[in-house]
C-alpha cells in the first residue's frame, strides 16, 4: 500500500494519526483564498516531489502525477513486487483521478490569455490527463498488462479498485497497480464547489470543519493526496512469499439514476451496491464488522448513506461501526476511495477501527454507530468501504483479513 494524504506521508504517519483521531485541515496555502467563502483544506504538507521524481521530469508533470508516482512506489517497494520480462506483461495498472491536472489548465490558460500561444509548454497536455497517471507507473516499474484510468468523480478511487481486482479474478493480469489520486485545491475548483455550496465555511475553526453524521455540519473540506494498492492473484502471491496484508472479498457498482449531484430517495442506489458487493463477496450483512463510510459532511450525503446502509443491512445496521476518516483528511475526491481502501486494510491488520471525529450533536437522520471521536480496538475480520459520486455512480469494496 502507498498512500499521502493531509495527514502525513506514508503508512506510519496516516495510520498515528487516524487512530488517534487528528485532523489534518488547515487553512488554505497554496493560493490566496481570502475571497472564498471557504478558505480551508486537507493539503498534503511537506511534500519534496524530488524524493519521488527525477528533478528533470518535476516540471514536465502536474502535481497529481508526483503524488501518483510517491504512492505507487510506496505501494510497490511494500509489496515486494519484481517487475521483470517474467512477469511484466501480467502485471497491469488502474489508476483514476476525479480532475485530473486542474492546476496545470488553470496555469496554462492565464499564460494563454496572458502571453498567446506560443508560450504553451509542448508537455501540457500530458501534464495533465489522467491516463498518464498509470502512463507513469507503467514506465517507471516496466508493466506492460492492462493499462487505463477510471474517472467517476468521488467514486473513483474505488472504481479503480474494483475493476483491477476483476481483471485480475478474471484471469487477463496476475497483480495491478491501483487506486485513485487528486491534486486539485485551485482557485477554480474551490471557487466551483463554493458556487455550488458544497463546502463548509467553518474557517476559524479548520480542523472541526468536517463533522460527517452530525447535526450541524455544513459542507465538505477539499482535500489532495493518493491512495495506491498493489493487488495479485492468491496462487502468484503465495509462489513468490509476499506479505499478504488483506483479501478483497467483493466489489460492485452501480447507478441511482436520479439526479447529477444529490443521491437518490433514501440512499437507495447505495443501498442496493452494498448488497450487491456482499452478494459478489458471499457473505451476509451480519458478517460485517465495521463500514469505512462515503460520510462526506454534506447534508444529503450523510442522511441518504445512513439510510441506505439500514436498508441494505437491515437490523445488522444497528450493530455494525461506521466511521469517515474524512473527519479528518476532508474529502479526496478522487483519491478518496484508494486513501480509503489503505484505512480500511491498517484497521483489520490493526484491530482498531478509526472514529468519526467532530461527533458532538446526533442528526435524527442520521442514527448509526458511527464511533464518535475515539478510536474502538477490536479483531475485525470484514470491512466495507463506501464511495459515491457526483452523476448518481456508487462503488462498494469489500476487504477480508487474510487468514492463511
């Protein structure tokens, strides 16, 4: 696993401050905020692209791509993995973002309109897409199986999962590369999600500002970073004696149908990829421990998961823990799910699950256990792990502790 969020670099950094239930929201540093109406974020601190990148190449890249190339090479340095002529056409990479290089558009257009044409780097383009992502990654560990990027908003980062383990279950690649990555706290995209009214305004006090199942949140806290797994067959795993850290039980998606930015009636497109991945994963509601929720400190979202995980759990719901590490990242976007993924696999190694922070007043719409501000130890076995995106699309994992 390889992850960097607004929480620390790495493994031991995330996992310190998750289970100790610390936020890492701040105020916006990257750009002058002051005329926003929400000027705070979970930005990724003390970030040397050099340690990742070859100096040369910094400047030819958007700062997704550094992040995508710090988390892969987290992720496979763990794993063990050796990428050589054996195995290079066996080995694949999945990995999504939800926007891609907003930061090098944004620059690139002032220098349009500022200086003309001419001044356009020749790497713009490939600065910026998000197939360059596992583009990256395949040059740099030499991975020639399956290659492409799943872009499905704050969903993203679970799609890439979830697709990386069916081409592996269905026999085209022996290990992926995947996960979702997002670079994205810009003047244009803040200045949207604020059009939008999507985000919280809660600038004097940063770190309190993401409050996902509480009665008084009021929006989402941007936030960057990247979230990367390496993923392999059981038989390919076992032959070469790697560190099996957790099994991906089941995975499913689907649509709500509904409406582009709010989730259906009751969380019903949820609902039913909840079921759907237990369905893929052969177990029943009653066999899961613990949900990393979508808990996105928005209004809609909050109420319609909770009520979508009560339909699809039905009285299992009230005995289950729910808690959303965006307490205390903010929301990833893209990212979101992959950051995620890495929470839930440290919780079933760990026997902890990690809280939902800034619980202080319950929503009635809202009445799940969702492990208010501290920390539980307990030997968990399953977790899910929710993401939800903007155009009705759900993605569902499912993870399983490995037990030999």
């Amino acid at each position: 696993m390889g992850i960097l969020s607004p929480l620390g670099i790495g493994l031991e950094e995330n996992w310190a401050a998750i289970s100790s239930g610390r936020s890492g929201i701040g105020p916006v540093t990257k750009f002058d905020a002051s005329d926003l109406p929400s000027r705070i974020a979970g930005e990724v601190r003390n970030f040397n692209a050099e340690d990742w990148v070859e100096k040369k190449e910094i400047k030819k890249m958007d700062p997704f791509l550094h992040y995508t190339l710090a988390a892969g090479q987290m992720a496979v340095r763990q794993s063990g993995l050796v990428i050589d002529d054996s195995n290079a056409e066996r080995v694949g990479v999945l990995v999504g973002s939800g926007l891609g290089g907003l930061e090098t558009i944004e620059k690139y257009h002032t220098i349009l309109l500022e200086q003309g044409t001419k001044r356009i780097s020749p790497f713009f383009i490939p600065m910026l897409i998000v197939n360059l992502a596992p583009g990256h990654l395949s040059m740099r560990f030499g991975c020639k199986g399956p290659n492409s990027s799943m872009v499905t908003a704050c969903a993203t980062g679970n799609h890439s999962i979830g697709e990386a383990f069916k081409i592996i279950q269905r026999g085209d690649a022996d290990a992926m590369i995947a996960g979702g990555v997002e670079s994205t706290i810009t003047p244009l995209a803040l200045g949207g999600f604020c059009a939008m009214k999507a985000l919280s305004t809660r600038n004097d006090e940063p770190r309190r500002a993401s409050r996902p199942f509480e009665r008084d949140r009021d929006g989402f806290v941007i936030a960057e970073g990247a979230g990367l797994l390496v993923l392999e067959s059981l038989e390919t795993a076992k032959q070469r004696g790697a560190n099996i850290l957790a099994e991906i039980a089941g995975f499913a998606c689907n649509a709500d149908a509904h409406h582009i930015t709010a989730p259906s009636p009751g969380g019903q497109g949820a609902a039913r990829c909840m079921q759907l991945a237990l369905k893929d994963a052969r177990l029943n509601p009653e066999d899961l421990d613990y949900i990393n929720a979508h808990g996105t400190s928005t209004q809609a979202n909050d109420a319609a998961e909770s009520q979508g995980m009560r339909r699809a759990l039905g009285v299992h719901a009230d005995r289950v823990w729910v808690s959303s590490t965006k307490s205390m990242t903010g929301h990833l976007l893209g990212a979101a799910g992959g950051v995620e993924a890495v929470f839930s696999i440290l919780a079933l190694q760990n026997g902890v699950v990690p809280p939902t922070i800034n619980y202080e007043n319950p929503d009635p719409e809202c009445d799940l256990d969702y492990v208010p501000n501290t920390a539980r130890e307990k030997a968990i076995k399953t977790v899910m792990s929710n993401s939800f995106g903007f155009g009705g699309t759900n993605a569902t994992l499912v993870f399983r502790k490995y037990e030999g």
